[in-house]
C-alpha cells in the first residue's frame, strides 16, 4: 500500500530552532492546498531536553502523531537524538542528521560517554542516511544560527517542495533582517542532495 | 481561506466568533494559549487572574453580567476552580459560560493525569471534547450556546495533544451577540439553601434536557462501515483510530456527557463487537456498562498515559510495534535541566549544601529536584510547599524546621502561597520560606503575574509587593538576596533556620530567559588548577562540561551565559574569568 501521506519527525534538543523548521514546512504544505497537521509539546521538556515536532501533510490526515514505523523522513538537529527516535522512521526512511553533538547531563557529568560513533551506528541500519554540517554551511552564508534553515533546504530537496514556495515562506517566516542570509542557506541546504 | 491553528488558538477564535468579549485564566500548561491568544483580538477584554479559583469566580461574574465569558486552566487547575464551579453548576449563566479544562494524558509537564471529563458527571454539567483544531473551534462556539439555552456553564475538555497540534481551521464570521442586561435574580443567583435546592431541582431537569439533545445534536454521529467491530470514541484518540481503523463502524462523540444512550443502544445492535477508546479513565465504557450493553475497554486499553495510533493497531489488528531499529536503549537520556544562568540552579546548590529538607512546589525550579542538584523533598501541587512544611514541622517539632525550608516561586506564591504563610504566622510556626522570584511566571511561557506590575497585555499595572505583603501578614524576618551571590544566600539561610520564628528570604532575580541584560563576563577552566573533584559539575549547568579522559572541567562557552555561579564553587580558584 502506497502511503497517501508524508511524514517527517523533526527532533532535537530544545533551544536548537527545530520550530522555525517545522513552521516553514507546514506553511509550504499548507500554500500546496494539502491537509497538514502538526504535532509539538510545550512545557517541562522543552528546558533543554529532547524535543521532537511532527508534521504530516497529504490529502487527508487524521492523526496527528506519525505512528511509530511510519516516518518518511527523520531530520535530527542532533545525533543523539536521530538515534533516539529512529524507531519513528519506516524500515526504507531517510535520515538527515546536522553534524551537532549536544552533551546530555549525563554525559556532562561525566557519568556516561556520548556514543562518538552513533552516526555510523545509524548508517549500519539505515543505508539512506546523510549527514551535513549545518552549522558550517550557514556560517559560510554569514550566520551559523541559519543552520536550522541549511536542513530545511536540504529537506525540501528530499521531500520534493517547490523551491520557490519554500522560499517566499521564509521570507515571511523568519525577521526581516536575516531574510538574506536564510535564503542563502536555504538554496545551499537544497544544493547538498541531488533530486 | 484555511489556515493552521494550533488548538488552543482555535478555542479562541471560535470564543471570539460567539461573541465572547471577557476571557480569564491562570496560565498552566497545555492551556496557557487560549487566553494569551484571545488576548490579541479587538474589544474583548482579557486577564491574567493569580489563580483558576479567581479566574472562574471572574467568569462567573462576567456571565451574571451578561457577557460571554471564555475561562481557561490545566486540569488541575480546575480542582482550585471546584468550590465555585459546583455552585455555579447550579446557578447557571446569564451570558455563556464555557470552562476550558487541558487535561494532560501522559503528563508532558504537569504532576498527574487526573481525566476532568469526571467533573462532567460530578457537577452536572455538559462536557464537550473535539478532536482536532476545527472542532475546537466549532464546539467552543457551540458550548456558547448550550450553555445559554440549558443554563449551565459548558465544559470544553481537551489533551495536550489538541491543545498543541496544528491542524486545519476555517475561520466564521462572528456573532453579533449583545451583552444581556443585568437583572437582580436572587433565587437565581444567591445560593442560600432554601435558594439551592430550588436550583437543585433545576440542574436534574437541564441534564434530562441535554441527554435528549446529544441524541440529535450534531456532535455526536455514527459513520457505519464494516460491523464487526464498532469502536465508541471521542477527542484525539478518534482520530488515531480514523487513522489505522478506517475499515471501521465508529460513533464518535463530541459530546462526552451526558451520552446519548440510545444513539448507543442502536449503534451496539449493529456491531459486532463493540469497543471504547478512550485515554486515561473509564467514562464512557463505565456508563455503557451500566446500561447492561456489552462493551470491551479498560481490558484492552491502559488506564495509564497517551495513547497512539500503533497503541491501537497493535491492540484491535494484532499488528506488533517492535522497534524497528532500538538504537535507543545504547543512548544516554537527556533530561530537561535548568538554564544556563538560571537564578534557581545556585539555590538549589545551595540547600543541598547544607543538607535541608526542602518542600517544594511547582514551577521550573521543580527541576531542582533532579540530579545532579538533588535538592527537593516533596512537589505536591501549586501552593503546597508551606502547608507541607508547616505539616512537617507541627509533626516533628521545631528542632525540625531548623533544618527544613519551603521553596516556591513568585507566581506560584500569588497563586495559593499566601494563605499557608499566614497559617504559619497564625498557628506560631518557625519556617523559613524561601520566595524565589524570577519576575515572571517562567514555566508557561513568562506570562505576567500580580507581581511584575504589567497586566495580559504588558501595560503597566498596580505592582503586588512581595516583602510589604509578607511584613503585613505578620512575618517579621523578611529579607531579600540575590541567589547567584551564593555566600549572601547561604547566610540568609543558615541565619534564619536559627531563628525560633517564621521568616521570608526573597531570592530575587529575574529569570535568564528574559534578562536581556547579557553579563558579557565568559570563564575558562585552567587545567592546571583543576582537581577533577566535579564540585562544578554538580551545578547541573550545560556550560560546564567534564571531560572524561583528562579529568577536568571545561567551560562550553556556546552555553555559558557568565552567572558566575561555577567560578564560586570551585575550592581551588581554578575557574577564572577569560580575558576577551
């Protein structure tokens, strides 16, 4: 059975802007006259633990949570946490994770060590996995803070959303100020992954 | 045109289109957007109230007065609004009343999951629950109408699920609803007995009344398909099981009480099998139970936490969910920990120090419970902290208190902190009581609060003074310090646990995230110095990191935000400030 929707698990660690990705995928989904919903949880979690926002868009949508297996596509702010919810991803799922290692408390305490080799671990069982260094990229744009934006081109890539629509969403979605350089490393972030 | 709202937006919006032009709240966690949006939209008038008992009490006067009125909490936020909902259940409204209780199956950022549709069948009042962003908005605008044409106050409950997901919601014109005038009703409105018992009278025939409405009203509708199995659901869970069930017979109900009983009967007759779906408590299966209907529930599902829609396709279907790929069990967990530059993370070093009993309460600064800061005995509920400590004391003498604080934040403290302070006073208590006051109500989302001085909208307002509020309940120790100077701190309270009398030391500062103020100060760790002894490190601080394989600290400068907090603990100066 051919899936009539696509799913897509943005995680990472809070603070790291995964909403401002989510928020520029809807508004595309939304423009492109599909159904869309949006998952995301507030409150305690978010002070520097594990966040996860999902966003599903299609022709109908009922749930608003991907069912565990079910992800198209899983983009990690961290690596950490692309292991972490790895399980949402379908068995032939892509994997984008930016090169961004963020020290849980119990690795900051010395108490356990953080999993150097956790991208090759995920390689081992996902074959379609890329890494990409968005913080690099985006400096090179002029801001490393626009990393959030580099995956979000790379996404759009990979999902198949219409550059231009991408485009004129940032341009609404992010300060008026910083509309060059997103833009900049959007089209960088789409250039990454050949269609 | 269509647009994405999450739920609690939408709530507002269907407010604003019925006409609804005052809204009241204290903000909780998955509630906090209701009123903060309605807030926004033109010629209604919105508050923050110091708590759910306030706020529904608002409510409850703006609907008297003709108004109506949208009121929002978490859901135990609705246990502090019970004294006047009950009564209110039976005055009922002049304007609509509708009474959003977030309830929050699986506990993302609150102390129990209590399942509020039970005030429902307790108060005698209508419950409605949608199922996404749309209905949100639908039924909000409908519950104003029950509400006025049963008289009763409308319960809207929803989850943390809707209240944040964004789905798909066409917007209405509004209402052209005019304030109803004000007539003096005393049978109505003054609850005396022999007043209560007439409306008593009132409020059994209204739930007659609406059980024959949820027979024909559109909230409640049976989409027939295959019928060996017919699933009864309502909320969030109805679209789970839209999701992996679509082969299904499912009556799904908007309305949650009272039920339309025979819309169930006949629905039951024509399945199979017939099943419940619902998160946390029993309330519908218990009723259809009850009617001697067969019905599987409770036996399939769990009391306990959020469901998902592999929950019930492994559950109905057999399907198994085992983890495809269970990298997750090799990885370190990441727990939610305070900010760097927190004021609360140095108290919290500070009372585990000197070896304190701590009863806490709620807020951010309940992290302070966890390792490494280890430094809360007891969370309870908002409020709960003094009672706690002053329970603590009566039960195990002074000697007790002397080794014993309260710890409750500044919006918890106007919350339900006031009056245990005064029974502290009164009842000739010695607790020290520390009021940590960061300016905001932090947790939520920096929502003001009686005392930052600025209302919904951040106008400047009347400004509560904490240390004169205090004084003037009779507490004559009172002082103020400034939590990141940690031996100011640390004196205060070893100076006041001496004391054989009640006092209230201040922590103030405001919280990291709304200091603007950057201290512009960066640290680095010299190696050299450096023991490994991890005293820094207990600080729970993501700006200081250890590092493993060279036994010493290392700032993580893309963190550190310059509190100064670890250069203060280190015993061997080996934190020093770099020079830029």
């Amino acid at each position: 059975m051919s899936k009539q929707v696509t799913d897509i698990l943005i995680v990472g660690v809070g603070g790291q802007g995964t909403l401002l990705t989510s928020r520029i995928l809807a508004d595309v989904a939304v423009q492109m006259d599909y159904d869309v919903k949006v998952s995301e949880i507030h409150g305690m979690a978010q002070r520097g633990g594990s966040v996860v926002t999902q966003v599903r868009f299609g022709k109908k949508v009922y749930s608003p949570i991907i069912k565990k297996g079910d992800a198209d596509i899983l983009l990690a702010f961290e690596k950490l946490e692309a292991a972490r919810w790895l399980d949402y991803l379908k068995p032939d799922g892509m994997v984008i994770i930016n090169d961004e290692r963020v020290d849980p408390l119990p690795v900051m305490s010395g108490k356990v060590k953080y999993p150097l080799d956790i991208v090759d671990k995920i390689r081992d069982k996902v074959p379609n996995t890329r890494l990409i260094n968005a913080s690099e990229i985006a400096s090179q744009c002029g801001n490393s803070r626009a990393a959030n934006v580099v995956l979000v081109g790379v996404l759009a890539a990979v999902a198949g959303l219409p550059a231009e629509e991408m485009e004129s969403a940032i341009q609404r979605l992010v300060p008026a100020k910083a509309i060059e350089t997103n833009l900049q490393a959007f089209k960088e972030g789409m250039s990454i992954i050949p269609n | 045109m269509k647009q994405l709202m999450i739920g609690n937006e939408a709530i507002a919006r269907g407010a604003y289109e019925a006409g609804a032009t005052v809204a009241t709240a204290y903000p909780g966690t998955p509630s906090t957007e209701i009123v903060s949006s309605f807030a926004k939209y033109d010629n209604v008038y919105a508050q923050w109230a110091p708590n759910e008992k306030v706020a529904l009490e608002v409510g409850v006067g703006a609907s008297i007065g003709g108004a109506r009125t949208l009121v929002a909490m978490k859901h135990v936020g609705v246990n502090v609004a019970a004294d006047p909902l009950y009564t209110f259940a039976y005055t009922g409204v002049t304007g609509g009343l509708v009474l959003v209780s977030a309830d929050d199956p699986g506990m993302h950022s609150s102390q129990n999951e209590q399942d509020n549709r039970g005030y429902g069948k307790f108060a005698k009042m209508p419950v409605l629950e949608p199922s996404d962003s749309q209905e949100a908005l639908d039924y909000c605008r409908i519950a104003f109408h029950i509400s006025e044409e049963f008289d009763t106050p409308v319960m809207l409950r929803i989850t943390t699920r809707l209240a944040h997901s964004q789905t798909m919601v066409e917007i209405g014109d509004m209402e052209d609803y005019q304030l109803k005038p004000y007539k003096k009703n005393v049978p109505k409105y003054v609850m005396l007995p022999a007043n209560a018992r007439g409306r008593h009278v009132e409020v059994e025939k209204r739930m007659l009344a609406l059980k024959e409405y949820a027979e024909a009203c559109e909230l409640n509708w049976i989409e027939l398909a295959d019928t060996s199995i017919g699933i009864i659901s309502s909320g969030v869970p109805y679209q789970y099981v839209k999701e992996v069930m679509p082969e299904a017979s499912v009556l799904k109900l908007g309305m949650v009480n009272p039920l339309p009983e025979t819309m169930i009967r006949e629905f039951a007759q024509k399945v199979d099998r017939l099943v419940v779906i619902e998160e946390l408590e029993p309330v519908i299966e218990e009723q259809i139970r009850a009617w001697g209907i067969p019905v599987e529930g409770k036996e399939l599902f769990s009391l306990l936490g959020e469901y998902s829609p592999e929950l019930i396709e492994s559950v109905l279907k057999g399907v198994r969910n085992e983890d495809l790929y269970g990298l997750v069990k090799e990885i370190p967990g990441r727990p939610p920990l305070l900010c760097p530059g927190c004021p609360h993370r140095g108290v919290f070093y500070t009372l585990r120090k000197m070896r304190l009993v701590v009863a806490g309460d709620i807020g951010c600064y309940t992290l302070g419970a966890l390792s490494p800061l280890d430094g809360m005995d007891t969370t309870i509920c908002m409020g709960a902290s003094i009672g706690t400590a002053m329970g603590m004391e009566k039960a195990r003498g002074p000697e007790f208190a002397e080794k014993m604080v309260a710890v409750i934040g500044d919006s918890t403290f106007v919350h339900s902190g006031i009056t245990p302070l005064i029974d502290i006073v009164y009842n000739q208590g010695t607790s020290t009581v520390l009021i940590l006051d960061n300016d905001t109500t932090a947790m939520t989302g920096h929502q003001e609060h009686p005392a930052t001085g600025k209302n919904i909208n951040s106008e400047p307002t009347k400004k509560l003074d904490l240390p004169t509020l205090v004084k003037a309940i009779g507490i004559e120790n009172v002082r103020v310090v400034d939590p990141l100077k940690l031996d100011q701190l640390q004196s205060a309270v070893q100076e006041e646990l001496e004391r054989r009398e009640p006092s209230v030391i201040i922590a103030k500062r405001a919280c990291a995230l709304i200091e603007t103020q950057p201290t512009g100060i960066k640290y680095y760790v010299d190696p050299e110095l450096c023991t490994g002894c991890k005293v820094c490190i207990r600080l729970g601080c993501t700006g200081i990191n250890f590092l493993d394989e060279e036994k010493v600290a290392v700032m993580n400068l893309n963190s550190c935000v310059g509190c100064g907090l670890c250069p203060q603990v280190c015993k061997f100066d080996a934190i020093k400030v770099l020079e830029v």
